[in-house]
C-alpha cells in the first residue's frame, strides 16, 4: 500500500475512534477487531477527545 494511503488510514480511525470515545458508542468484536488491525500499522497517538453531554 502507498504511503499516502496508510497515512490516510491511520487519520481515518483516528477520527473514527474520537467519534465513537466522543459519543459513547459501543464497539462489537468483529469492529474491535478490525481496528486493531488497522491500529497495527499506524504509530501511536494520544488522543483528546471531548465527551458529548
């Protein structure tokens, strides 16, 4: 895969993890599951996320 493209992957869950933190949502294995994968080849990153009220 491209670089630009695995860049874009690590940006895309992690704005998909801020919505899920943000809003409480739950994660089902099978989501979980791809995430890690996906997690596997993105560097760390500390997120801040702001719960929804």
């Amino acid at each position: 895969m491209a670089a630009a493209a695995e860049s874009y992957l690590c940006t895309y869950l992690t704005d998909w993890t801020a919505v899920e933190t943000r809003w409480g949502l739950s994660v089902d294995a099978r989501e979980r599951e791809a995430m890690e994968q996906l997690a596997a080849g993105s560097p760390d990153e500390t997120l801040t996320v702001t719960l929804a009220r």
